[in-house]
C-alpha cells in the first residue's frame, strides 16, 4: 500500500471506488477526526468492517490483492491504515 497525504491531481486514474468499505457516516460523524478518539474510531471500524454490509466490497480486496499491490484512497488518511490492517498489508 502506498501512503500519500498531498492531494491528488484533478485527472487521477482512478480505477475502483469502493465506497462501501467506508466507515458509516455516523461513526465518522462521532469521530470528528479527534485524536483522543482514535482508539475507539479504529476498534468500531474494525467491527464494521466484519459486517455483512462490508462483505461484497472486502471479497473485492482480496481478489485484487492476489494480482499484487493496491493503493487505497480515503478522505481521513487513517481509514486507509485501518482498513490495510484488517486487510493484512504493510503500509
């Protein structure tokens, strides 16, 4: 995975957006990006992602892991790093 905090150009190539791998709007909303919220954001998130609402879009993970690296994009950079760990990939 591939970490990059400066913004992508307007014409990036985007091949997959996954939006149902996105932490649901409400715990977004009680995070606020607080760090003193981290620790919980990441646990409730890693729940989430156990869901059956997250089942299609992680399936889509894997299958695309196992042709080799993937980047993930995310507006809050440390969902990105929640979801490469439950995904198992080395940022």
């Amino acid at each position: 995975m591939h970490r990059q905090s400066a913004a992508l150009p307007r014409k990036a190539a985007l091949t997959l957006w996954l939006k149902e791998s996105a932490p649901n709007p409400a715990l977004r909303e009680r995070f606020g990006h607080g760090p003193a919220r981290w620790t919980e954001f990441g646990c409730r998130y890693r729940a989430e992602l156990t869901d059956t609402d997250h089942d299609e879009a992680i399936r889509h993970f894997e299958a695309l892991l196992k042709h080799g690296p993937i980047t993930l994009l995310h507006a809050a950079p440390h969902h990105a790093l929640i979801l490469a760990a439950y995904l198992r990939i080395q940022p």
